[in-house]
C-alpha cells in the first residue's frame, strides 16, 4: 500500500476531510492500526506512561523513543509515522532539534517528528523544516511542561485563548506542516483550526480540527482506572487479557492444557 503522506493530510484540510491517529510503540499495534486504515501512527513519549510505568513523559530518552520507533516502523507501511521528540531531545538549540530529528529519521525510520511548545519554537521550527525534517507541532497542554503548568490544565482559557491561536500561527510560517492541540478549549480549536492552513489535530480539542489522536491503550481499554474525559473508550482489552491469563493459569493448575494436540 502506498504511504500516506503529509500531501494528503493537507488535501484532507482542504477538502473538508478528516482523519485519525493513534499512538503505537510496538509492532503487533503498529501493524494492526495501519491495516484498520489509521492513516498516522505516533510514537509518542506517552510510552514513558503507557509502556515504561513511569508517572510523568519527564523521564524517557531519545534512545528509548529510537526502540520503540523501529518497532512500529517495521510493523506499518501505510501510515505516515510521527515520533515524539522527548524532553531534553531539542530544547537547548535548533541544531540539537535537527540532530535528534535526525536520529529517529536515520536510524528508526520515522517520516515526521512532533516537538511541543509554541512561539518561541519558531527558529526550530524554520531550522528543521530547512533540514527537510517534516515538524508536527505539539501546543496547549504540553505534558512534558507540566510541572512549569501546574499540572494537567485546559490551556487557552480566556484571555489565554489569543495566544494558543498566535503559536499555531508563528510555528506553522515557520513551516510546521500540522498543529496538534492538546486539552484546549473546542472553541479555541477552532478557532486555531481557521487561523492556519495546514491540517490540525486534537485530543481533548473538540471536533473542529482535521484529525483525532487517542493513546491507543486508553482507546482500546487496556489501563486501570478511570480514563480522561476527553478518551472515548472503544473496546476492553484489559478484561480481555486478564480473562485469557485466569483461564490459561487455570487449565495448567488442572492439567487441561496443554492437551495432545500441543505435545510432541
Ligand atoms: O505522547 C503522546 O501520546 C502524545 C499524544 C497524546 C498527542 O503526544
Ligand atoms: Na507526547
């Protein structure tokens, strides 16, 4: 199947279209959500949370993000595959951006990067974008700021609506080729979605915008306790794989399996 690219992300934002995105980290959920017809795959540095049991998107490197991002690349082909850029990945410069841009583009195979923060990103941004490094950028809430925002907060309340509109701007004439928005108010979204003219994407961002991320295990049911508002929970995989491990542990403790058919 041929890849989707950004071209079409933008023929989606100009023809009204809209399109999903889920996080993936390894290749089995790579390889199933790019056959569903999920048309990006991110490897967000949500895996801190969601794969390596850590509290926060803090503690998680630019050698891990690579791991995870091999996986998923060599499990999908249709799918444009977006990585993060992890905390303390681009920070300092853009040149330090473009090296470890370059890294998940060399060595991992990732067609695009996502880097939060607003305005101030703007000469990455321009700096990457020079260097053909495609950039997603990543604003609202920005989990990798959250101990600098006080915690998971709605963004752009208010008066502070202006200028989550004014960083998707300055980060798209830099050259972003898409805007994602995190836990901002719908009406904001939209808003932003009409300032710029590439494609956008949400999560917890309403409906205005081209796209919709969810993390996939959210998505599919798989965590314990109860999940943000803004998830939709669309299967129940963690009673799904605790049921198939009670009986399995079960039929072993009675000797059911494995049967005849299972031996040599
Ligand atoms: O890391 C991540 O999963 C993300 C999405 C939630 C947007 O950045
Ligand atoms: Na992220």
């Amino acid at each position: 199947p041929k890849r989707v690219r950004i071209s079409y992300l933008q023929q989606l934002k100009d023809s009204g279209g809209k399109f999903a995105m889920l996080t993936a980290y390894d290749q089995y959920t790579a390889a199933i959500f790019d056959e569903a017809g999920i048309e990006t795959l991110l490897i967000g540095d949500s895996a801190a949370n969601n794969v390596m049991g850590h509290e926060t998107t803090l503690p998680i490197t630019l050698d891990e993000m690579i791991v995870f991002a091999k996986s998923v690349s060599s499990g999908a082909n249709r799918a444009l595959i977006v990585c993060d850029l992890p905390f303390g990945s681009y920070e300092v410069s853009p040149a330090q951006a473009i090296a470890s841009s370059v890294r998940l583009m060399k060595e991992a195979g990732v067609q695009a990067v996502k880097m939060e923060g607003g305005a101030h990103y703007a000469d990455h941004v321009r700096s990457m974008t020079a260097a053909g490094i495609p950039v997603m950028a990543h604003i609202g809430f920005t989990p990798q700021s959250e101990h600098a925002l006080g915690g998971y907060k709605v963004q752009g309340r208010g008066d502070a609506a202006q200028a989550v509109v004014d960083d998707a701007v300055a980060l798209t004439e830099a050259g972003a080729f898409c805007v994602l928005m995190e836990m901002v108010p719908a009406e904001v979204a939209a808003a932003v979605d009409a300032a710029v003219p590439v494609p956008t994407i949400g999560i917890g961002a309403g409906s205005a915008t081209t796209g919709q991320v969810l993390v996939w295990q959210d998505m599919a049911g798989l965590g314990a306790g109860k999940a943000p508002r803004f998830v939709k929970t669309y299967a129940d995989l963690r009673t799904v794989l605790s049921t198939a491990a009670r009986e399995f542990a079960d039929e072993v403790r009675t000797g059911v399996f494995p049967g005849p058919e299972h031996s040599f």
